[in-house]
C-alpha cells in the first residue's frame, strides 16, 4: 500500500521545523544506515578480499568495499549535518542488523550474501528515492547505481559458480544459511515505526509490502535464474 | 616522546597528508597498453625483489581486455599475494607501534576516502580505449585503491619493509597497472 504525497522537507534546515516526530523518524533511518553500511562492510566485504579466487575478483571486491563504506560516509555526513552523535552512527554505538552476527567463511558465502542482501537493500533505497525528506531521497539516488551494482555482482558470481556440481552445492548451502534471515531485514509487520515513516512520506510501502516484494524477486532469481531452491521460511516477521 | 622522536612522527603525518593530495592529481591509467619504459621495469625488479621473491620474465600487456584475462588467470601466484599481505601486516603493526592503532587508522581512512575517486580516470581510460566494460573500471579503480592503501602504510610505518610498495606505487604513478605474477612471469599494463 503506498502512503499519501507528503510535503516535502527540502534540506536539513528545513527540516528543523518539521514535528518531532518526523525529525525522530529521519534520525532513525539515517543512523540505521550509517550503521548497517559500516559493519556490512567490515564484516563482509573486507574479509571477502582474502576469500576471492582471482585478483580480479580480488580488486573488485576491494572496490565494492570501498563503495559500502562510502555509503556509509555519505549517510554519516548527513546525520552530522541533523545534529546525530557520531557515536551513534557506528557499530560501536548502535546494535547493527543480525544478519551480520554470522562471520564470513568462503568466497560462495559472500557471492549469496551480495545477491540476497544488496537486492534487500535496493528495495529499501527504491522506497527511499521516494521520501519527503529531500537530503534522504537525493542520497537514495546517489547509492542506488552503486547498489544495483552489487546486487549483479552478486548475480553474475552466483551464475558463474552454478556451472560447476560443487559450486551448486556451496552456493544452495550459502542461500540455505542465510536467506532464513533475510525476511526480518524489512522489519516487523504492523510495525509502528513503519506507520509513522508512510505517515509523513518519509517511506511509501509497509514493511510486509516489501518483504513480499523481495520474496517473489529472490524467488526468481534463486530458483528462476539459478536454478537452485529457496528454503522456507516464516514470511511475517 | 622524544623530540627527535616527535619531529620524525610529524615528518611522517606530512609525508602522508602530501601522499593523500597528490592522490587525485596523478596521471592514472595515462601509460596502460605502453611499452615499459626502462625505468618502469627497474621498479618492477625492485618491487618484485623486496617482496622476497624470485627474479622473472617481465611481461607487457597490450590493451584492457587482455589485462582482464590476465587478471583472471587461474595460474596466479598466490605467493605474490602473500608476500603482500604479509608486509602490509608487517607494516600496520609497525605503524601502529609508532603512532598508535587508532591515529593510523585514521590516516589510512582519509587515503581510502581520496582513494574513492579513483574510479574516474579508470573509467575515462576505458572510454578512451573504446571499451564498456564498468565492471573492470571497478576492478582498476580498487587495484589502485589498493596500492594507495599500501604505500601509505609504507610512509607510516617509515621502515625498509615498505619499498615493495614504494616500488609498486611509482607502476601507478607512471600510468602504469602492475597486474602481478601470474604463470611466472609480471604483467604490467
């Protein structure tokens, strides 16, 4: 279900005489993002250079490193700029998402993670190119090539370790380990922190809205495309 | 600390904030596809020797495509890497030792963000070979990323361990792509 259009708040500036509530609302978005980019990147992206089997997949991953954590610089500069503490803009300050509590061991793990996680994360910032909150959505479209990017990254690997029985396997164990954990990534159904963001435009769909949507996009891709299963899970959070 | 202490730490900070500057001012990717220049291949000597490893053929690559395949290879030497690895290890714990794991850290993080905008001349040098090929801007952008993160490892550490990377950087800075060891011998592009 999409929210009504919401006036839109034009810069930080601005935004500082929106209600309270809509400033919490913001805060709360850009310091989950900061976060999440920061440790997605160090728990991910980082130790995928070593577990890389070329040096071109090695360079690649460092570049795509680099990209997660610019993104993460981005969305922190934009919490400074709201008067967010930094301390709350890093893992250190903030519990990160859980998906993150599962350490990196093999390149296949980290090929599924990119493939699953990123097209989670696309479906977060499409709804983010929609937001009232001008400085939010202008960032939404800044990261979004970069995302869709890793997300084919993700795709064009997978395709690639497909080809082999042994790579089926490590890549259906990888999709089997972490897509159980994809579905609370959007949040919890009739969340109340989700009612506040469409209340004000700030986001257009409920969480269960894009947890469907991404279920039915993965499903094409893992068992469309790739011809592997998706595992089942609880669709409501 | 000592004075004499201090004045080396200090000359050490400047060293890599002039590093940092020069980063997007550097002719990336200027020479790729260019015969190798005797200087070229004396770094690549020095570079290949202060890791520690054999001496070998030195090879040219012609054009981006090839320095893809190259790049991709199944024959690369994971020695090489190593032997990387092993002195970027060496050379954070020295730095760290210097001037303390969080300033270092600090130093590195404005490197890898002057780093970042590194994927504009590769993606300019492939629009001007007349290849489309983003992904392998990434892959260029990222290998220079890289040898930026190294070469200031090595100006912070300020010991012998870091003229592999010394050596590697200058590759760079001549618009070159050192692409590694790959089948025995180094590729430079």
């Amino acid at each position: 279900m999409s929210a009504p259009a919401a006036t839109p708040i034009k810069s930080v500036d601005a935004l500082k005489a929106a209600p309270e509530e809509y400033r919490l609302a913001v805060r709360k978005i850009v310091r989950s993002h900061a976060v999440n980019e920061l440790y997605g990147a160090r728990v991910y992206d980082e130790p995928a250079i070593a577990l890389a089997p070329t040096p071109y997949l090695k360079w690649l991953t460092c570049r795509i490193a680099m990209e997660e954590y610019g993104h993460h610089v981005r969305f922190r500069q934009l919490g400074e700029q709201m008067g967010i503490p930094e301390s709350e803009m890093t893992p250190e300050g903030r519990k990160p998402l859980s998906i993150f509590e599962f350490p990196l061991k093999t390149w296949e793990e980290f090929c599924v993670v990119k493939l699953l996680a990123d097209l989670a994360e696309i479906i977060q910032v499409e709804d983010l190119m929609k937001c009232s909150f001008m400085p939010l959505r202008n960032l939404a479209k800044v990261t979004m090539p970069e995302e869709i990017f890793h997300s084919q990254f993700g795709k064009d690997t997978c395709t690639e370790l497909v080809k082999t029985e042994d790579g089926r396997k490590k890549v259906q164990a990888a999709i089997d380990h972490y897509f159980p954990m994809m579905p609370a990534f959007f949040g919890k159904t009739d969340s109340a922190n989700n009612a506040v963001y469409r209340k004000y435009g700030i986001k257009q769909r409920t969480n269960e809205d894009m947890r469907a949507d991404f279920l039915k996009r993965v499903r094409d891709l893992v068992e469309g495309h790739l011809k592997l299963k998706l595992p089942e899970v609880a669709e409501a959070a | 600390m000592s004075d004499a202490a201090r004045g080396d730490a200090d000359a050490a900070w400047a060293h890599v904030a002039a590093f940092t500057a020069e980063i997007p001012r550097l002719k990336w990717f200027a020479a790729v596809g260019t015969i190798l220049a005797p200087a070229v291949i004396a770094a690549v000597e020095r570079y290949v020797a202060a890791l520690g490893l054999a001496p070998g053929p030195i090879a040219p690559v012609a054009g981006w495509r090839e320095a893809a395949a190259t790049a991709q290879r199944p024959d690369w030497s994971r020695d090489w890497w190593q032997a990387e690895s092993a002195c970027e290890q060496t050379l954070q714990r020295q730095g760290a030792a210097r001037f303390g794991l969080q300033p270092l850290l600090a130093a590195l993080t404005a490197l890898a963000e002057a780093a970042a905008e590194l994927q504009t001349p590769s993606a300019s040098a492939l629009a001007a070979a007349g290849v489309d090929a983003p992904a392998l801007a990434k892959v260029a952008a990222g290998a220079a990323a890289q040898a930026c993160h190294q070469r200031g490892l090595a100006l912070l550490a300020g010991s012998e361990t870091g003229r592999a990377f010394t050596a590697k950087f200058e590759l760079f800075a001549a618009g070159h792509w050192p692409l590694g060891i790959v089948g025995g011998t180094c590729f430079v592009f």
